[in-house]
C-alpha cells in the first residue's frame, strides 16, 4: 500500500518538540507516573514487581475488564487493546476493506480516518461537517452510503472542531448504518470530555452489535505516553480479524503501560473532573480573548474536548503558524494539515499552562514586529 505523508504528524515533528508553547495540542493534562500511582498506593508494589516478558495479545485481563466497565452491553472478551489509537484504526481498516471497496469519512478528520483505506485502494467519500456549527446533515449520509460502502467512519466529540453530535443523530447514524449493512467506526477518543457531562453520548458499541468504538488513554485523561488504546465492539469478526492482523504489528502491548492504564481508569473519573476543570477555565480565557479580536478571528465554541477550530481573518493561516512560533515559540495548527484553505487553526485548551501561552500570543499579536503589522505597512 502507499500511504501520503501524514501531514499533522510532519508538522509537529518540526515544532513540538522546539516549540516553548504547544497553543494547539489535542490531549489533556498529563500527570508523572508518581502522581499517577499516588492515587492507588497498593499499585507501586505491582508496577515494582512486574515481570517484563509479553503480555496476552489482546490486553491482560485485568485492564480489559477495567476498560469494558466503561461501557453498558460490552464484557472483557470484546476489548482489543493496541498501542494508541493509531495502530487500531490501522489494523480496523485491514480487517474491514479490499481494493475498490468504498467508506463514508466524516470530515474534516485525522488523516488516518481515510488515508489507511485509501491507501488500501477504497474510494473514499467525505461526509462533510458544516463550517461555522460543526453539524453533519443525516439526510447526506444515506445518499453517501451506495452499494459498495463497506464503512462508516465518525468522530464525535470531535477533532478539530471540538462539536459534538446531537443524540438523536448519532443514534440515527447507528440505525442506518445497521440498516445499509456497513460497519461503523465511532471514532470516541475525546468521550469523557464534554463540557457539560449531561451531554455525553452512548457509545456506538452499546448501541449497535456491528459498530466499532476506539479510545485511547491519551486524550481526555492525557496519558498518551502509555501508547494504549483499544476497540470495543460485539462484533465478532471484526474483532477476530483484528486480533490476528495484530500478530503482525505489536503483537502484545508494553506490559508496564497496561497497569499503568488499568489504574488511570480505576480512577477515570477523578481525572476526567480534573481536566475538565482545566478546560473550562481555559475556555472562558479563550472566549474573553476571542471576543476582544473579533476584528481578526472567527470564534465557533466547542461543545466538548480539549480544542477548537477558530478562523484567522487576516489573511494567509499558514503563514501566521509559522510566523508566530517562529517568533514567539507558540504553536498553533494549521487548517492545511486537515486540506481545509479557509483560514482556520486548531487551538488546544487541555493544559495547565495554556494561560501562558495565550498571553504569548497576545504580546505576539500587539507587538509591531510581527507578520499582521508587517503585511500592512
């Protein structure tokens, strides 16, 4: 298969790690392994005494159980755990598609959303999110589904826009998606994350036996250096499929990283309360920020997640980021890496220091020598 450059991941592979600000990473707060096992003392003396040979392929009991205890109709044997997200939306894409087969791609999106099945010969078919509130037409989708579509891929809450799917469509994207005899990927790496926790949608799982849902440990509870994610699904081929795709990839996961995720989700819901009090500090700084430049910047409000995707007025987006992280170290994302070329950025708000970094970006957008005041001498 041939694969386009990931553009996202070249881009922070420039800045991320020389950046002094990330203004536009998708995860939350990370805390260190001691703060992590501060919260179960009796899991030191396990992680200290791990034995470190493999690990059972699709995840040690003991964390599968913890992850389906996230979900209602899902038990232990219908977890998959791989390393992230990303392999499991890889190993999904082989396990459901041939060449010539064609899947409906909510969008914009991650780029592994499409290219994988691209890469595998699929057309793809972009569901497209309506600019300015996020939503996605239903009525649009079943014109989209024809014959020959073998998926449905959706991510609610939403990366970038930070939208977040009405109830009464996402149970209608399950009842159609059933109907057409596609298999759904719920892409729900950012659930556990909405902003008012009322809102929180069922995942596809729950709703459907044929529907996939993917989470990871890295977005809502900021843990992306553990490199776990999983799928649940009652989807038995599926499941099976990816289970033996996996033998070809990580075969079994990083046995530290399984207990340590095992006890982040023990206490799943102290750190989900802690992030979200970060994000909604943040984003009331973002809103009073927003509403002072409404001369530069389009404001669209998340609904859930740590990230938004506002527009720059001021001409060229690309050449903002760059400028201002170039100048000021902050990094901001820009709508190019999604193919969107109408001004917008993706900001993050999941962090602590996130205030700092808004404060660089004023001092960058009212100081004379920055490439606004440049562009119009």
């Amino acid at each position: 298969m041939k694969l386009e450059p990931f553009r996202l991941e070249r881009y922070f592979a420039k800045y991320e790690f020389r950046a002094r600000y990330l203004l536009c990473n998708s995860d939350c707060e990370t805390m260190s392994v001691d703060d992590l096992l501060s919260l179960e003392p009796e899991a030191r003396h396990r992680l200290s005494s791990l034995r470190l040979g493999y690990t059972e392929p699709p995840g040690s009991p003991s964390l599968r159980q913890a992850i389906s205890s996230m979900y209602g109709a899902i038990g232990p044997e219908e977890v998959v755990v791989h390393s992230g997200a990303e392999e499991a939306i890889f190993l999904f894409m082989h396990a459901v598609l041939q060449p010539g087969d064609e899947v409906v791609v909510h969008s914009p999106c991650y780029q592994s959303l499409e290219e994988v099945a691209r890469g595998i010969g699929c057309k793809v078919l972009r569901w497209n999110a309506k600019p300015g509130d996020w939503s996605l037409d239903i009525g649009e989708l079943e014109g989209l589904i024809g014959p020959r579509t073998r998926a449905v891929v959706v991510n609610t809450p939403h990366n970038p826009t930070g939208h977040l799917m009405p109830r009464s469509d996402f149970k209608g994207l399950c009842q159609i998606a059933d109907e057409r005899g596609t298999v759904l990927l719920s892409d729900e790496v950012y659930r556990g994350s909405e902003h008012d926790t009322a809102d929180r949608l069922p995942a596809a799982c729950d709703l459907t036996e044929s529907a996939v849902s993917l989470g990871v440990m890295s977005k809502t509870y900021g843990l992306a250096g553990l490199r776990i994610g999983w799928v649940a699904t009652r989807n038995r081929a599926v499941r099976a499929a990816m289970e033996r795709l996996k033998d070809y990839t990580t075969i079994c996961n990083s046995a530290p990283s399984e207990l340590l995720a095992e006890v982040a989700l023990h206490h799943r819901e102290h750190i989900e309360a802690r992030n979200l009090r970060i994000i909604k500090g943040n984003l009331s700084l973002l809103d009073r920020f927003f509403e002072a430049r409404r001369d530069q910047f389009e404001w669209s409000r998340p609904r859930a997640g740590p990230i938004a995707y506002p527009r720059w007025t001021m001409g060229d987006v690309d050449a903002f980021c760059e400028d201002l992280v170039e100048t000021s170290g902050v990094l901001l994302l820009p709508g190019s890496v999604y193919e969107d070329l109408t001004g917008r950025f993706r900001i993050g708000f999941g962090r602590r220091n996130m205030p700092e970094a808004l404060e660089a970006l004023k001092v960058y957008l009212e100081s004379e020598a920055n490439l606004f005041h440049r562009a119009k001498e």
